[in-house]
C-alpha cells in the first residue's frame, strides 16, 4: 500500500509517496517527475552499507550517471565542513543545473544536503528520501534547509524544496527504539498544534508504532505530512501560520544549544521543550492542566524526556533562547498550545513567566 500525497506550492508543487518497499525503484519514481543529467547521493554514514547501493544501484538501472558521498553521523555533521565537502564533490563531477542532489538519511542529511543543493549555482534541484521517523514526518517536508551555527541551531539556511518526497517505511526497521521515539515528538507535536485526532491516533496505537506495525505507520505518517504539507501550502516562507511548527522548539533548541548538541537526540530536546511551552501556558490559564497532564502523559508513555538537566541553570536555558530565528526585534515568540489541537503565537509573555515555567521543568 502506497500513499500519494501533494504539497501545492504554484511552481514548487511536489508528490510526497509513502509506503514499504519504495527504495528499491526510487530509480522509476525520480523518472517520472525529472530527467537529470547526473545525480549525487548523500547519506549518512550510518546508512551507508542499508540503503545507498539499493538506492544508486535502482537509479544506476534507469541509465543515470551516479555519485555517492557519506557524511559522519550526528547533529555535527550540519557544519560548514561537511557543507564544503558536497560543494566539493558537485564542483569535482562538474554537476549543472540539470543535475539532482539525494539526500538519503535522517534530519541532518536533508538539512545539509538541501542547503547545499539551494545555494549551488544559486539553487539545482534535489530529492528527500529520509529514513527516520522524525525526517519522514517533518523535517523532509516544507522546503527548510539549513546547518548549525555554535551560536544557534539552523542560523544559517535556506528555503528550498524538494521536487519529490519518498518515505519508505521499511527504512524504519533499522532505527534503534530510541530514534523511533524521538521521532515521534514530530507527530505528537502535529496532534497539539492543529490536529487532535491525529494525537489521539498516537495515543491508541502507541504499542503498535513502536513495534513498527506498516498499516498504523504509514496511516500516521500520512496525516502527519498532510498536516504539515496544508500548513507549508498556506505559508511557505514563516511569515504567520507556519511558526506553529515549532511548538517546544524554542526552548529545545535552547537545549540543544547550551549542551553543544551531543547529549539529547532532536525529538528529545523537543519533548523537554513542549513540556515547559504546555507548562507556561498552564500557567498562564490559557491551556487547561487536564490538556497539560494529557500532553505530558503521552510523552511519558513515549518513554521521552520532560525536565531539562540538573547541570546546567535555567538561566544559561533562557539565555540562549535568545539567540533562536524567533526572537523578533529582542522579543521572544512562542507557540503556546490553548487545547489539544490548537495553538497561539504570543511575543508578549513576560521574563519572569518564562523563567518560572523553565525552573518548573527541572
């Protein structure tokens, strides 16, 4: 069973396929919607020995010319430096506007891979085949490009999108259990921000998507992508409606920050992020404690983290809150959810509140 979903954006409109056993003719996919001169696969290492001979070898069949680069795994890996490397490599193979970028991996991989096909000869096109939960649902969908600065994750990017999204659920059976559940957050995050039956999905089938049930997965991704494909449809660029995308994203990227990106996975970070949003907005009565106490269940049932760490201050968390995109002219902007399925977007929550809301997450 295949899904097709579509991403309409005028010019920039693109297919999304989800279902299993894709991998193997991704070759046959990317022919029907371009015709490149020369492709270059991106992956992470990690992956490198699963997926990318099946990807090159089903490409390679359709008569393509094929290149292959493997990056180092880990948030690290969104450098300058491995940035370079695939300026290096298309510069090398002497690749043009004709030619296509993969990026075949997690987050990271899509991340770096697409900033680096936008800003090539000013933009050439690429294709997201992510492998993990949390590239699948969110970060191969909407166009967002980017690598990590040491002052702030994502600071320095691009929007560029895909012209094909192909999620192969199958990927997923070689992810460890904690990958799949920092994974998840995405979805979770989709059910509080704008869809609830989506939430309530998670919470009834929990069981099932952890032990990798196809049909529930590829329902789940489904209306994950759709969800955010509508949103992305509506406002490309962030300008209004799409910031809702980052519920918990401020204060995780805090996070990730202050520990420079090696102690928590994305989706981790994430969770300890909604907790405190949902936390300020409790505390703020604008989002009922029954709502929190659901929202907070769930990631609990996940098995995710919701209290940021003893060792570093709460102070040195709200420091680096300000060096997030969202702050406008120095004022914070934070997604704060009001219900199960809908969310606000305030920049005017007094310090005090915030830094009480964080020191009630430790």
């Amino acid at each position: 069973m295949t899904k097709i979903l579509r991403l309409e954006l005028k010019d920039h409109s693109y297919p999304i396929y989800v279902g299993k056993d894709i991998l193997s003719h991704i070759g046959e996919y990317l022919l029907q919607k371009l015709k490149p001169s020369k492709v270059l696969v991106v992956s992470d290492e990690s992956i490198v020995q699963l997926y990318t001979p099946i990807v090159t070898g089903s490409l390679v069949e359709q008569g393509l010319d094929v290149y292959s680069i493997d990056i180092p795994s880990g948030e690290e890996s969104k450098s300058l430096e491995q940035f370079s490397r695939i300026q290096d490599s298309l510069i090398e193979k002497q690749f043009d506007r004709s030619s296509i970028v993969i990026a075949l991996g997690g987050g990271v991989v899509g991340d770096l891979t697409g900033f680096a096909a936008a800003v090539y000869m000013r933009g050439i096109p690429f294709v997201q085949i992510p492998t993990t939960l949390q590239a699948q649902v969110d970060a191969s969908v909407g166009g967002k490009t980017a690598i990590n600065h040491q002052k702030g994750k994502n600071l320095i990017g691009a929007f560029h999108q895909p012209k094909l999204v192909l999620i192969d659920v199958n990927t997923l059976e070689s992810l460890p259990k904690p990958d799949i559940r920092a994974g998840l957050i995405e979805v979770i995050k989709m059910g509080v921000i704008r869809d609830e039956p989506l939430f309530q999905l998670v919470e009834e089938t929990l069981d099932g998507i952890i032990d990798l049930d196809e049909r529930v997965l590829i329902e789940m991704i489904s209306q994950a992508c759709a969800g955010k494909a509508d949103i992305v449809a509506k406002d490309e660029k962030e300008s209004s409606l799409r910031m809702v995308l980052n519920y918990g994203h401020t204060f995780g990227h805090a996070l990730e920050a202050v520990t420079e990106y090696k102690k928590y996975r994305h989706g981790e970070a994430v969770s300890i992020g909604m907790n405190c949003a949902a936390r300020l907005a409790a505390n703020l009565k604008i989002f009922s404690e029954s709502d929190f106490q659901r929202q907070n269940r769930l990631l609990r049932d996940a098995k995710l983290p919701v209290t940021f760490p003893q060792e570093h201050s709460h102070e040195e968390i709200y420091a680096a809150m300000y060096h997030d995109k969202k702050v406008i002219d120095g004022s914070l902007r934070l997604i704060l959810p009001i219900e199960i399925g809908n969310v606000v977007i305030r920049d005017d929550i007094p310090e005090t509140k915030v830094k009480e809301a964080i020191i009630q997450c430790y």
